[in-house]
C-alpha cells in the first residue's frame, strides 16, 4: 500500500462534502499539473491519503482511499487529464496543521513541506505513522483502515 496527500481548496471542496458522497466516493477532477497527475497515475486501488484543506485551514483533516484507478477527467476533453476517484474513510480526532508539521523534525522531508503547492503528493510510510500519530489515530484505529 502507498500513502498520498489530496489537497483541496474548502470553499471548493471540503472534507464534509467528500464525506457527504459516501462509499460511492468522487472523482478527484480537475488537477492540471503533470506531476500530480502521474502521481494519481502510479496510485492502487485501496491506496490510502490524507485529505488536506489547503489555503483555509492548512490542516489534514481526515483518511481517504482511492476507490478507481487513474481514468479520464470528466470536467474536460483534453485526453491528458485523468483523475482518480477517493472516498471518505474516517475523520482525523485532531486536525493536524502545516504548522504542527513543520515544527516536527520526522516531517522536514516531506513534500507538503518542501512543495507545498502540488495538490496530490506521495507521503512515504513513516510519514504517514507520523502524521496519524499527530492527529490522534491510535495503531489499532489505523490496522481496521
């Protein structure tokens, strides 16, 4: 399993609207950036990402998994575009903020840190245990994911 990062404007697309289309999930449409793109390109299906409010709130705010693999975007017909589609799994306990995660040592290599820009980012595995461990996920919570 890999580990992502989906960041998302709120007044566009907020964790309660992801979590508003159930098990059904929703595209990840609309990203215009190759590297993110591939990104969405290398993902499995199960992969699990951190869905990330960006410019309000700068915080990870909840756990989604990628529900369909890499495919066309529906918002254009520019063949180049493809999207996955992710689905809600379950609210973080604590927000964890690009604040906390800079000041965090484990997380100074991390590309939220270092690109913070690119709007779907790998997160590698010890990561991953780190920022759940910051928002309040305890290791059995994480084995039921």
């Amino acid at each position: 399993m890999h580990y992502w990062l989906f960041k998302s404007e709120p007044f566009k697309w907020s964790w309660e609207m992801q979590k508003a289309k159930g098990k059904a999930g929703q595209e990840w449409d609309g990203v215009r950036n190759y590297q993110a793109r591939n990104n969405m390109r290398a993902m499995a299906l199960g992969d699990r990402g951190f869905f990330y409010h960006s410019n309000e709130g700068l915080e990870a705010v909840g756990i989604v998994e990628v529900s369909a693999l890499a495919h066309h975007d529906s918002t254009t017909d520019d063949e180049r575009w493809e999207c996955v589609d992710i689905r809600a799994l379950v609210d973080l306990p604590k927000p964890v903020t690009m604040v906390d995660i800079k000041a965090n040592p484990r997380l100074s290599e991390m590309v939220l840190v270092n690109n913070s820009r690119l709007s779907v980012q790998p997160v590698s595995e010890a990561e991953w245990i780190e920022v759940c461990r910051m928002g309040g996920m305890d290791g059995k919570t994480l084995k039921k994911l």
